[in-house]
C-alpha cells in the first residue's frame, strides 16, 4: 500500500457508482483508493445486474429468433437447440472480462484497489477487514458507493432454490416448466422474458394494474400485449401472499384486488419487487450520517452527506436505481470535490427494459404532464410505417415526443421497439440540449434508418408526419 495508506479520497464499494469515481478522481489528480468486499470489481451492474442479465438477453433473443424469426426472411433453420451451459458459460466470460477490465482501468489510472469490508470507523479513517485481517486507510474524503440488494418479501422469503431473487435467475441450472415472476418492473420483465424465451412458461404477479408502472401508460400497455403475444401471461392488481414448498417447486399463494385467492405450483418463483439500499457493517449510522425513512443516505447538492468530508452516489440514495445515473452521481460528486463544477441532470437520465420489443423512455410521460398540469403537444410515430424497420421485419411499437405547447421544448420522449435502448440516446441529448421538437424534426437523419421514426414523432408533434 502506497504513502502509508493515506488517500485524498477513499471510494468505498466498486459497482459502477464507485469505480467511475475513482477513475474520474484520480484523472483529477487525487490520491485514490477503491474498497470492495467482493473479489470481483464492478458491483451489482457487472456481476449480478446488468451486464450478465444484457447477455442472457441477447443469447435468448439469437435462440427466439433464430427459431421463429428466420422463416419469413426466407432462411430455413432446422436442428436448433439450446446448450444452456453454453449459454451461461458465454455470459459468464463477457462478465469476467468486464470486472477484470477495472482492474486494467484502475492500474492505469493508478487507483489503489483494497480489498475487503470497509467500515466508517472514526471522521477520516476507514477500517477495512480482508482475509489478511483488518487495516486502517486514511481518507481526507469518503465516498459511499455501497449500492443496493433485493428486496426480500415477508411472505414469499427467499430460499435460494425455489423462491429466488434476481441473482439466482441469472444462473438457473436448467430451464424451469413453470415460473412465476413476482413484479412486473424492469428486472421481473427482463429475466421472466430470457426464460420464456428458453421454453419456460412465465406467469407474471403484479400488484398495480399496469406493468412497469414509471413508463408512459400506453407504451406500457402496448409492452404487455407485445409479451402477451410471446407467451407470457399477465395477472395484475394481484399479490403473492404466501409459499410452500411442493414435490414439484413450490405452491404459491395470490390473491387478487377482488378478493379471490388461489394457489399456483411452478418449479420455481422469482421475486423482484425492487431493491433496498445496501449498508450494512457500514458503520454509518454510528457515525452520525443522516439517513431516510427508506434507508437512503441522505445527501445534498454536492453529495456530501451531514457529516463532513463523508459523500455519497448511487443506489445507496435517493433517486432511480440505474447504473448511469451512479457513474454521472460518482463523476460530478468527485469533480466537485476537486473544485470544478459538477452537475447531473435528473431530467434527463434514460430508463430502459430491454425485453424485446425494448422499451426506453427519457423525460417526462403523458400521465406525468397531465398531473404537473403542462400543456404539451404529443406526436407519434409507429414502427410498422419505419422503413427500415420492416426491411428488419420488427415492427412493434413506435416513438412518442411529448412537447411543451407553449415553447415547443422537448420534455419527454418514449420508445417501444427494436433496439430502443440504443435510439433513446438520440432522446437523452435533445433533452440535454434543451432541443424543441422542431429542432429534432429538422434533423437530417439517415435512410432508411430505425432513429428516423424518432424524427417522424417530432414531425408530428406539429401534425406534419410525412409518412403516416
Ligand atoms: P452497486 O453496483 O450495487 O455496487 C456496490 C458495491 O459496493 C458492491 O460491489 C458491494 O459489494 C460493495 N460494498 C457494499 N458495502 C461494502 C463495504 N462495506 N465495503 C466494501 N464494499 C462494499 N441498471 C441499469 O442502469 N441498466 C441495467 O440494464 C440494469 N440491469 C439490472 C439487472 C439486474 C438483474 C439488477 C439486479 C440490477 C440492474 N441494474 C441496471 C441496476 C444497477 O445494477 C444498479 O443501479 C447499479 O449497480 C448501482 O451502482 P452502485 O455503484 O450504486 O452500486
């Protein structure tokens, strides 16, 4: 350990909040170090979240596709079959390579990595217990980078086996005949779809009565139905009361808002209500740091918590639980920290399912508008009037602009479709830009090109679509 273990800055935890923080830190001329308790850098988002669940998705989607997608580009395909350790192996090894590639990245950037459990053991000193026994790092900051876990839910506690969290359907041993997803966000919708896709036969429970409740109402109901057409089943306004083991899996209980229970057996059940912040052992409270009703740290504009020099990014406060918005939170609080200006705009922070068709979605939705009482104009676009788009036979969904009527200001753009996750970026950056819908419109956009449906919604928010 360098400088006898004295840090300008200690990072502590190195999911994509941190170790963006720790880089951006040390580009800026501080001495850092970056604590993880994991032996495998990268959090959440690389080993158990993002980038494992993006890979099981896009191998499902190759295996969907190349079995019903083909044929009616004329390619006929006989013989496909799944090797699922194959499969796993694969996500397993794209994995590896990324969280090893912050070990690359932190050397080259000379970012100390420690590893262990870090704990706030007094104002400026961190104590970090590794299999080597405990150290103590000296920090003129910290930083709080220590993410979020699962929620559990009392009824339906998990077990590993038949009652998994999302961590556990990342790595199933085989394809399940039956399961059930508990909740219908982003994490239930993606990894329900990579075992549907698989054979499973996937029942999704939804409390509310519309899945993904954050997205833009029409887009979401059009989301359900295009996942309806997969072969998922849908059972919202209904919750998982209780479970059993069985021979088979396990007997689950729901019970629907009208008041009927029923039992349902499936191999096996996974629950993603959502995720909690993750402190434990962190000996913040002890500290002193103010924390809120939710368990969130809670920080002000700087991301400096109410104990001095003691910050805090990511899914450890408030605000959505994406891995962008930790690695923008991580840049800004450390540029801040180094005396420059430091901003991220919450406006603008894309939201993606990536279940196909995928649905992104930046800014503000219809329902929103009408609830903050903004005049907007709305232009729509479908996908099945995009060139390019069919020439790719996907045709699903389409592009929502919401405008402000007064101004014509870009508040919000909604995407259902092929490759969404990508086109939202286009979004994002007028947003950023504070563009209007005319200067989206008047955008020369390549053809035949999937972003021109982005172009064509913007077009029509003046009612001046050209081709629809
Ligand atoms: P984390 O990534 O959770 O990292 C925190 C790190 O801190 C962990 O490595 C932990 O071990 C370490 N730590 C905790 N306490 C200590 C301690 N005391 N000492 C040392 N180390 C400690 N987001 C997206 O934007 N896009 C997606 O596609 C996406 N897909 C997801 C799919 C799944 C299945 C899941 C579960 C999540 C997904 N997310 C996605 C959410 C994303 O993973 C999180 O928002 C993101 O990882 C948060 O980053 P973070 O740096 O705040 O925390």
């Amino acid at each position: 350990m360098p400088d006898a273990a004295r840090f300008d800055l200690v990072v502590i935890g190195s999911g994509p909040g941190g170790y963006v923080a720790a880089i951006r830190a040390a580009q800026l001329g501080l001495r850092v170090a970056c604590v993880e308790k994991e032996k495998a850098l990268g959090g959440t988002c690389l080993n158990v979240g993002c980038i494992p669940s993006k890979a099981l998705l896009d191998s499902s989607e190759i295996y969907r596709h190349t079995q019903r997608g083909l044929a009616v580009h004329g390619v006929k395909a006989s013989g496909v079959e799944l090797d699922l350790p194959a499969m796993m192996a694969r996500k397993d090894k794209v994995v590896r390579g990324l969280t090893s590639g912050i070990a690359g990245l932190f050397k080259k950037n000379t970012v100390t990595p420690v590893v262990g459990s870090a704990r706030l053991a007094a104002p400026g000193r961190v104590a970090v217990t590794g299999a080597s026994g405990e150290q103590t790092l000296e920090a003129e900051r910290v930083l709080i980078a220590t993410g979020s876990e699962p929620t559990p839910l009392r009824h339906l506690p998990y077990d590993g086996e038949r009652v998994i969290g999302s961590t556990e359907a990342l790595t199933l041993p085989r394809v399940p005949e039956r399961m059930l997803v508990v909740g219908a966000g982003a994490v239930g919708l993606e990894l329900g779809s990579v075992w549907s896709r698989l054979g499973a036969a996937v029942t999704v429970v939804e409390f509310l009565p519309h899945i993904v409740p954050w997205a833009d109402r029409e887009m979401g109901t059009q989301l359900q139905r295009a996942l309806e057409r997969q072969g998922m089943q849908f059972r919202l306004q209904t919750s998982a009361r209780g479970a059993a083991r069985s021979e088979r899996g396990v007997r689950v209980t729901l019970a629907a808002a009208a008041g009927v229970s029923e039992e349902v057996e499936v191999d096996v059940a996974l629950v993603a209500v959502g995720r909690r912040p993750y402190t434990e052992g962190l000996g913040a409270r002890e500290l002193g740091v103010a924390f809120d009703d939710k368990g969130r740290i809670v920080v002000n504009e700087r991301f400096e918590t109410n104990v001095p020099s003691v910050f805090a990014i990511g899914d450890v406060i408030p605000g959505p639980m994406l891995a962008h918005k930790a690695e923008e939170e991580g840049i800004a609080a450390v540029e801040m920290m180094a005396g420059h200006a430091g901003h991220v705009n919450y406006e603008a922070i894309p939201n993606v399912v990536y279940t196909w068709p995928e649905l992104a979605s930046v800014g503000i939705t219809t329902e929103e508008a009408a609830t903050r009482g903004v005049a907007v104009n709305v232009g729509t676009f479908p996908f099945r009037a995009n060139g390019r788009a069919r020439c790719m036979e996907e045709t699903e969904g389409g592009v929502k602009v919401i405008a402000d009527a007064r101004t014509d200001r870009v508040l919000g753009i909604h995407i259902l479709g092929p490759r969404a996750s990508d086109l939202i970026a286009e979004a994002a950056l007028a947003m950023e830009f504070g563009a209007s819908a005319e200067d989206l419109a008047r955008t020369v956009h390549a053809h035949p090109t999937l972003p021109e449906a982005v172009k064509e919604a913007a077009l029509a928010v003046a009612r001046r679509a050209i081709h629809i």
